[in-house]
C-alpha cells in the first residue's frame, strides 16, 4: 500500500474512534428469576443468593440478585443483528469492513476487561451504550499486522445508575506470511493466507490447560488437591474449600450434550458455517463449552451421547470438539 493510500485509510478509521456503535440498548426483559437460573444452570453455578429466595434473604442482599457476570447478556441481540459486513448494521460493522476492504482480513480477539459496580436486582431493566474507544497505530505482531480495535461498553439501569463496564479488543490484520505480488504501478498487493481461528487468550490460570490438549491429546479437568474436587474452566482457587493447590485428570471424553445453538452469523474467517456450539455434561460431571462436529445441525438434540475429538487447524493449533458417540 503506497504512502499516500495509507495516510487516506489511517483518516478514514480515525474517524470512527469516538462513536457510538449505534444507539443504546435497552433489554428486552428486566432481571427476572427464570433467566437467572437458566444462567446458573448452564454455568453450573449453586450459589443460594442467586437460585434461593429463602437463603437470599439471610445474605446482604436480602433477596436473590443476578450473577455480576450475566450483565452483558441481559442486553445481547439476536444474531439478525449480525449478518455479516457485506451490509453494515452499525459503526463498529463499518470500521471492520473499511479494514477488511483494504487487506485486513483476519480478527483475532485479544482480550476482554469486564467491571461490575454491584449486584443487579429484580426488576432493574439494563441499558448499554457501546463506543469504538480506540484504534491503535498499525502494529506488527506474531500473526501480521494491523490495528487493535477497543470498544467499551457501560451499563446503566432504568434509572441512568451505573451497573459497570466492559472493554474489548480485537485485532484486525494482514496475515504475516501473504505473499506479495508486484502490480503494474509497481506496488505491492497481499495475496492473504486462509485466515485462522481465533485463538483463546492464555494465562497462568489457564495456560497450562491448553498446553496438556497440544501435547497429551486429552481434555484435562483441573483437580483440587487437598479435597480433590474437579473443577472446569480452570481457575486459580477452589470453590469448595479455597485451596490454591491442583493437578489435573484427563477426561475420558465421553459426554451428553446439556444443551446446543446453531450459529449462522456474525460469520468470521477463519470458521466453517453453520457452527453448532454446545454445552456437554462430562462424565466426570463437570460442564464445558465445545463444538459439535461429523453431525447436521437437524440432527443433533439435547441428551446425545458424544465423543472428544482433538482437532488440529492448518496451522497447528490444538482445539478439543465433540462428535456423536460410535455406536
């Protein structure tokens, strides 16, 4: 891209950092019980204060409020929202396109900051304004370069008070090994690289777990080691007794699907559509979130038995999916 295009494009996305998103959105619905524990229940959450009317009212809250981290989701849209960049719905589609227009193909999530002011009680309705924050100067990284894209969203009430706040960043990229192709004007044109999965953030509380599916081929469950509770995802303390101290057992693999969802957009490089996204019962009894794979969409149904599977990308990166149980 010659200087001068490259002045015009930095211009052009600039301008966008500021803006809203679109407008606010108000949920359809105010904190109620059924979606709390719908939540709970998927997330394998037990806390009384949020599933107990009777020992809610013992706690500080005094009656049952909602889990701090359901507070994007009394606010998320339908995926009619989402079809895509070809049409842009919002600002934040827009900005994706202009990049994606220009050679900027692959997204890469990088990470998510979320803070929660309080509790959310019964009958609040939940507002949220999303703003494109900011957009970083064109960085090279270990996947290419490009722009990390943050947005922030806030969270309000009905009554305009402040429930907390969410920022996340994304890159948007030329893949690093495009090979280049002289033009006529002499310049030089990415012929981009099948673009890749996004990759999940890794830390110290879950790195670990990921390196054991890349190199032992297993799903591991992390493991309390003084009262030997299994625990999924991995987190740094034990729920039951407040232990830092765990190992990790391998799953056996075989499981149930708790429950399922069909995803047709947003459609991102990097992903075969439809996905069907599920939630398994291990039989070790932990939960976890997967893609079902080797099954129609028509054909999958809540409580089929199914199989981990480690699946390996184009470029190497290790994922465990799930696929029906041989029969």
């Amino acid at each position: 891209m010659s200087d001068e295009k490259k002045k015009a494009l930095e211009a052009q996305i600039r301008a966008f950092v500021g803006k809203p998103v679109g407008p606010v959105v108000v949920g359809r619905d105010p904190v109620n019980e059924p979606m709390i524990r719908q939540w709970c229940d998927a997330m394998g959450e037990t806390h009384p204060a949020y599933l107990d009317a009777d020992a809610a009212k013992k706690t500080v809250h005094g009656e049952i409020v909602a889990p701090p981290t359901m507070l994007q989701a009394w606010v998320m849209e339908g995926w009619a929202m989402h079809e895509g960049y070809d049409e842009p719905k919002n600002e934040q589609h827009r900005l994706h396109k202009v990049l994606a227009d220009n050679g900027y193909t692959g997204v890469l999530g990088t990470n998510t900051e979320e803070n929660y002011t309080r509790y959310l009680r019964l009958g609040e309705t939940v507002k949220a304004l999303t703003v494109i924050d900011s957009i970083s100067e064109e960085k090279a990284t270990g996947v290419g370069i490009g722009y990390f894209i943050t947005t922030k969203t806030t969270f309000e009430n009905q009554d305009g008070e402040d429930l907390g706040s969410m920022s996340f960043r994304v890159l948007r990229f030329k893949p690093a090994n495009a090979q280049a192709a002289a033009s006529k004007e002499g310049e030089s044109k990415a012929t981009a690289q099948k673009p890749s999965r996004i990759k999940p953030p890794m830390g110290h509380d879950n790195g670990w777990w990921w390196e054991k599916v890349a190199s032992d081929g297993v799903i591991p469950i992390q493991r309390c080691t003084s009262c030997q509770k299994l625990r999924h995802p991995p987190r740094p303390m034990c729920d039951a007794c407040g232990s830092q101290g765990f190992d990790a057992i391998a799953a056996s693999g075989r499981a149930t699907v708790h429950t399922f969802t069909v995803i047709h957009y947003p459609q991102f490089p990097g992903y075969e559509y439809p996905i069907v996204s599920i939630i398994v019962d291990l039989e070790e009894g932990e939960r976890m979130a997967s893609t079902l794979v080797d099954c129609k969409p028509e054909d999958v149904s809540i409580g089929m038995a199914v199989e981990a599977v480690i699946h390996e990308d184009e470029d190497g990166f290790k994922i465990p999916f799930f696929r029906p149980a041989a029969r």
